[in-house]
C-alpha cells in the first residue's frame, strides 16, 4: 500500500487492533483507576485493570446492559452483575442512593463507578484470592474472581479456557511486567 508523503498510518499490535485505538479504550481506565490508586492501597495495577475490562466488552464503555444467557444480568464495560455489586459494597455515583432503583445499573455503566467496584470487589476477595494456587495473589487471580467469583475461585480454575480468560491472557501477555534478569560474570 502506498502511504502519500506525509501521512501517517498508525501502527497496529498483534492482533491487527490499531494502536491509537487501544490507547484510547485503556486512558479511560488509566484515567479512572490513577484516581482510585490515589484513594486507596493498590491493589490491582493498572495494566491488569485494563485486561479485564478488555476481557469482559472489548472495554465498550458504552455497552449498557445484557443478559447473555438465560437467568444472567450483566452491565457496563467490566460486565458487573448485581451480586457482584453488592458485594462490593454498593458503590454508587456521587448523589445517588445505593437502595434506589437503578442505583446498580447507574454505577456499573460509569466507568468510573465501575472501576471503583471491581477494585472493592477484590479487596473483599483477595486475602483468600489465589484460585489458580500457584502461591501468589496476582491479576491472573483478579481475573478468575472477576470472571467466576471470589468465594470459591479456586474451584473453577479449570475455566481458563472460557472466552473471557482467553482474552484476558492474551491482553495481559503483551503487558505483564516481566521479571527482571540479572546478569552475572563468573
């Protein structure tokens, strides 16, 4: 393809998605969760907050409510289920009432509200959070209890091969901080 002089052709990752357009689905969350990050102890990274909105709606902030299959109730761009929400504590947008009627569907389709429920969600879960039982409570954990629940996670470890894992895994290796190598002379 010829590119006239001048004109820039962005980029585009792995998976054929331009850069630009990546970029700006994660500086909503970036945005979002460096707010939070300032409110409270840290305990989701940024990069693993990002996989798992990308893992739950190609984080569609726009996307509302759905019920992908009989019986289910999901909202937003993190695919918050009402349960979920509250226990999470029911967070609610400034003004709102968390008894209200729609208090739920009000706060998960912000993502703002959204961001603040996934990471109350996993401080409630993640003292008992290693469900994949590899020794150490990281986004991967966050993940599974995002995707089948804190209470039991563990349980469902074999659900990694579900649409959303799968997405997520794909999303958290090209971001994953990677251990550093140090290099000895002997």
């Amino acid at each position: 393809m010829m590119v006239p002089l001048g004109q820039h052709v962005p980029p585009k990752d792995r998976c054929g998605v331009p850069d630009v357009v990546l970029a700006a689905r994660f500086s909503h969350i970036l945005w979002v969760h460096e707010i939070l990050a300032a409110q409270s102890k840290k305990l989701i990274t940024t990069g693993c907050m990002n996989c798992i909105c990308e893992a739950a709606s190609n984080c569609n902030v726009s996307i509302g409510c759905f019920q992908p299959y009989d019986g289910s109730y999901f909202c937003g761009a993190f695919g918050i289920s009402l349960n979920y929400w509250i226990d999470a504590g029911k967070p609610i947008i400034k003004n709102d009432d968390p008894e209200k009627p729609g208090a739920f569907e009000n706060c998960v389709t912000d993502l703002y509200c959204a961001a603040e429920t996934v990471h109350q969600y996993m401080k409630k879960f993640s003292t008992d959070g290693d469900c994949n039982s590899d020794g150490e409570i990281d986004c991967a954990d966050f993940a599974l209890m995002h995707n089948m629940g804190g209470y039991d996670c563990s349980s469902n470890v074999n659900n990694t091969k579900t649409d959303f894992y799968v997405n997520f895994e794909s999303c958290w290796a090209k971001i994953k901080p990677q251990p550093s190598v140090n290099a000895t002379s002997e």
